[in-house]
C-alpha cells in the first residue's frame, strides 16, 4: 500500500467513532485514551491550554460516548471539573460555552448553570446531563466516565 493512502486509512480509522482499537491507538495522535471498555477516558490536561486556568472551559469530543456529540469541560477550581452534554435538553442543538457562570444555547435562549447545569432560564426545562469526572493531581488526568 502506498505511504499517502496508508496514513490516510489511518487517520479515517482513529478519527472514527469508537473504531481506535488499542493497536491502532498507539499510532494515534491524541491527548486522550480509554482506560476501560465501560466509557471511562482520561484527558491528559497538559494538552488543553483552556483547561489551565480556574474558570477554563472547552468542548471535546470523544465518540461514540455522548453520542458522539461534544462535552463540555469546566474547570471550577484547582481540582474541581464539571463535565456535560453539550446537547440542549430543549431541542438538541448545542450548547456555547459558558458566559458569566452560564451556559447559552442560541437556538431557543435556554441557560443553564455552569456550576451543576440546572436550567437558569428556559424554554429547556431539564439540566443538562452531566458525567461523572474525577481529577487525577498527581498525573495532571482528568478521568470522565460515560
Ligand atoms: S434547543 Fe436549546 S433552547 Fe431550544
């Protein structure tokens, strides 16, 4: 196989939603990688320049979780995260990041709280979905459970 076409292959497999197997992550390039087959990653956050500073925010994504719809990231202390769907609870579009302690979503005015993602102004009348996260000090890891 020529070296352009082969590289290509790789690229469409570990862009792929849930298609990197472990073979193939090790010539990936990214700042994240599972660490169990039930939907836990880490992010690796010396490689997210948002997520350096307390009140940081930034949206990754990491198919197939979350329907392979981004999250949002948020980093509310030293060692405190919140991780949510960006998917609107009113009609799915996706949410911006946060302004001013909260969370916009543009297509119908909803806001949601940037602390817990309870619903600040509607028409969305549900929180948004958060997921579990747990911030690793000693390796700089956040771990997200899907
Ligand atoms: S889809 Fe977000 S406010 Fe309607």
């Amino acid at each position: 196989m020529q070296p352009k076409r082969r590289e290509f292959l790789k690229a469409a497999l570990c862009v792929g939603a849930g298609l990197c197997f472990p073979a193939l992550l090790a010539s990936c390039s990214s700042e994240t990688k599972p660490t169990e087959p039930g939907g836990t990653v880490e992010l690796d956050l010396a490689t997210v320049p948002e997520l350096q500073q307390v009140g940081g925010a930034v949206k990754k994504t990491f198919a197939p979780h979350n329907g392979g719809r981004p999250v949002l990231i948020i980093r509310l202390g030293q060692s405190e995260f919140v991780v949510f769907s960006t998917v609107c609870t009113h009609q799915g579009c996706e949410v911006e990041l946060p302004q001013g302690g909260a969370i916009p979503c543009l297509c119908h005015g909803s806001r949601f709280a940037a602390a817990d993602g309870h619903v600040l102004q509607g028409p969305a009348s549900r929180a948004l979905p958060r997921f579990a996260s747990r911030y690793d000090a000693a390796r700089n890891v956040l771990l997200i459970t899907f």
